[in-house]
C-alpha cells in the first residue's frame, strides 16, 4: 500500500503514533560504533560535548531523555558569538 501524500508524522518521543516515537532521538533504540554501544542517538550526541572523559562515558550510557537534560547544561553555556567545535 502506497502512502498517502497528506500523512504527516510528528517525530517526538511521546507521540501516540509509534513509527513517530521510535524515530525520536530519544527513543531507546540501541547501536554500537566502534564497539561502544549506545542506548540511543541522544546518548552519543549529548555525550560528545562533554570533554572529561568520565562524564562523557557516564552521558553515553544514559536513556535518551537523561541525556539530554544533561547536554542541555553545555548547550545554556555556548555563547553564539563565539566558535565552538565538538
């Protein structure tokens, strides 16, 4: 059955709509990278802003929803003005 043009799907975390909510950084959708897993893509994203190592493995291996809350503390720091690199 071929989708209709007028289907749109929210991508969050808390959707009704299951195909929107496993699309959502925060999902629990587990995958390894150079034999680090990860709980989800939110875990690898926030973690990488850290640059102590320790806090950076505590981030990666946090659910979604835990990580970002925790990267959201770096991100309220960047200053726009400025260059900024992961």
């Amino acid at each position: 059955m071929k989708p209709s043009k007028d289907i749109k799907l929210n991508i969050r975390s808390d959707s009704e709509d299951p195909r929107a909510a496993i699309l959502s950084n925060l999902a629990d959708t587990p995958f390894t990278i150079d034999g680090h897993a990860f709980p989800s893509v939110e875990s690898a994203l926030q973690g990488i802003k850290f640059s102590d190592p320790e806090k950076q493995q505590e981030v990666f291996a946090m659910d979604g929803k835990s990580a970002l809350q925790a990267g959201r503390k770096i991100t309220l720091l960047v200053d726009e003005s400025k260059s900024s690199f992961v």
